[in-house]
C-alpha cells in the first residue's frame, strides 16, 4: 500500500504486525523529504499500539526524541517526533 508522506500519518490502517515496517519506512521518507517533526497517530485504547510505537522510537537512529502530542494533536493517543537533521 503506497503511503502519502505527510507530517502525520494515523496508524488505524495498518495491521498490527505491519506497525514495525510501517513506522520504520515512513521515518525513512519523512527525514528525505526534510521533515524536521512528524506526528505518529496510534489511539488510546488500553495503550498497546502507543507501547509498540514508542518501544520503535526509543533508540532509533533517526529520532532525536519523542513524545505524547499536547491535548490539541491528539494527546497520548498520538505521539510526536522530533527527527534528527
């Protein structure tokens, strides 16, 4: 499935066990097209999807920081991050 890049992208689409790849590809993409912050949108819910990702984010390579967007982006129901330039 061919993802548009933008500065958001809403995980719901995805199959769980695709989450990884999905994640991984789009910090790839977002960090060639010069985005500086992106906003990876998981849901609430018990909590697991917004684990999975954070688990992803917490030491990569490509990520500076991360974390849960202010009420307004979605609360901890999405979480931010800052990309390393």
């Amino acid at each position: 499935m061919a993802v548009p890049i933008e500065d958001s992208l809403d995980l719901h689409a995805f199959a769980p066990r695709d989450i990884p790849s999905v994640v991984e590809s789009y910090l790839e993409e977002a960090l060639k097209r010069d985005f500086a912050e992106v906003r990876l949108v998981h849901g609430k819910g018990k909590g697991v999807q917004r684990a999975v990702v954070q688990g992803l984010l917490d030491g990569h390579p490509l990520v500076q920081r991360f974390f849960d967007a202010p009420a307004e982006r979605g609360g901890w129901g999405a979480t931010v991050v800052i990309l390393r330039r």
